[in-house]
C-alpha cells in the first residue's frame, strides 16, 4: 500500500522468483524488502502514486497488454482503450502514448484513490475516467462506446469483469491481465471470453494454452491469443517490435525451464 508516496505496508509475497523483474532490474528473489524497494524505486523514477507521475513512458517489453493496444491504436485496429492507472482508476482513451505510459511499468492495482493532480495530466493527454474515479472496467467500457467508438481494447483482471464486459460489447477485445492464482474453473471460464490472456504465474492458465492459444508471444510470462482477433493484434504488435523475431509453427505453449516464476500458482 502507498499512501502519500510513500510505502506504508507491504504483503507477503506469492512468488519468489520473477523472470521480468531479473531481466528488468536483476531481482533474483522476492521477499518483502526487495518488494518495497522495487515500488520505491518506481516513485523515484517516474512518480508512481503520485501527483508528479508521468504518464508517457518509453516501451517497457516487446510484448505487453500497453504495448499491445498502443500498436493497436496507431494502427487503427482499435478506436479506444480502457485500461487502470493507479490514482485515476479506470482510463479510457484513444491516445497511444497515453495508454502505453499509464501501463508500461504499472503491477496490477486493486484499489485506489483520487489523485487530482495525476488526474489532470491523463485529461490533458487525450484521457476520459469515470465520475467519480473509481476501477470498473465495465463502466470504462460502456463509456467508451458512448463516445462513440466501436472497437474497444479493454483490460480485465476477474472473470466477473470479463463477463460483464463481454455482456455489453461483443466486439470488444478482451485482455486477461495480472491473474496469478487464478482457479482452474475460473481460468476455464476466463479462456472462454478473453480473446487475449497473459499467463502471469498461473499454472491453470499454462496449461489451459495447449488447447485454447492459437498465438504465443514470450516464453517467461507470455501472452496468448485465444481468438482471431486476439491473434490480428500479437502479429501487429510483432511488426513494431524492434528485437530479432522468430515465427514458427509448434504446439503451444512453449515454457523454458528456468525462465518460468517460480512457485506457478
């Protein structure tokens, strides 16, 4: 938990062992202290929880759900995006910097408050939130199409909102996010909707991609395509990526050892 930037409690972690956070800051375990740091760190550099934070930041990996739907939306293969940012909640907008700089170094957020100042800043870059701010992807989604746009990206961390969010658009892409520790029924369900899903720690979600993912991007903590249109947006987010590619043709999904998180829950 942050309050006033500054962090005043921290859990107990569910892994211990990350393969991004090795690669992006040479953690090799997770424990409390390292978590605290880690967030820490995150104020320093770009205003996390803060009024001063940044909100167009530089491309984080070649394959994440901000930078997916920022190809997305330079592309034109999306009209809006309804994404969360802590101190704003839900986002919507149709500004790719925007939603790249709001996601690209954001851990999943539970809850949050009201951070006027950060609050400002996503208006004044092309950013729509909810009165009053608050997480709900649903209503984010609604809003969207309200304003007028027809083919949303929306990112959804529990079935619930995947269900609603799906109830109110079928044409909207969905992206299963931050779902480490997830239930092999809800996992089920959630491969059902989604038409994109990151795998995270999630054991279920691993194994469910033998016979749901049609498109894989990453090894370490990848991301499948369970649908065309899942599938439209990897292969066009690839086209942006600037790292060396291999396309090939196997059976999914492809998990080093060694590359994983550790323990997969």
């Amino acid at each position: 938990m942050v309050e006033n930037g500054k962090v005043v409690e921290v859990g107990k972690p569910l892994l211990k062992y990350c393969p991004l956070w090795e690669k992006m800051r040479g953690l090799k375990e997770l424990n409390e202290r390292v978590v605290k740091a880690n967030v820490e760190f995150r104020i320093q550099d770009f205003g996390l929880c803060t009024a001063d934070r940044e909100v167009e930041l530089e491309v984080f990996v070649g394959f994440g759900a901000s930078e997916t739907f920022m190809t997305a939306l330079r592309r034109g293969l999306l009209d809006a995006t309804v994404t969360v940012c802590e101190g704003a909640g839900t986002v919507i907008t149709s500004n790719p910097a925007l939603v790249q700089g709001i996601g690209a170094r954001l851990s999943g957020v539970i809850e949050t408050t009201p951070v006027e100042g950060l609050i400002k800043r996503i208006k004044a870059n092309g950013g729509e939130i909810l009165e009053p701010p608050e997480i709900d992807q649903a209503a984010g989604l609604q809003m969207a199409l309200n304003l007028g746009s027809e083919r949303v990206g929306v990112t959804v961390s529990t079935l619930e909102a995947a269900k609603q969010c799906r109830a109110i658009s079928e044409q909207a892409v969905i992206f299963g996010v931050h779902l480490t520790g997830i239930s092999r029924e809800d996992a089920e369900e959630f491969c059902e909707i989604a038409d994109l899903i990151t795998a995270c720690a999630s054991q279920h979600i691993r194994e469910l991609a033998k016979e749901k993912a049609i498109l894989q991007a990453g090894t370490a903590i990848p991301i499948f395509a369970l649908t065309r249109a899942g599938k439209e947006l990897l292969l066009e987010r690839a086209k942006e990526v600037e790292a060396a590619l291999v396309l090939n043709t196997m059976r999914l999904p492809v998990l080093p050892e060694g590359k994983q998180p550790e323990p997969v829950v």
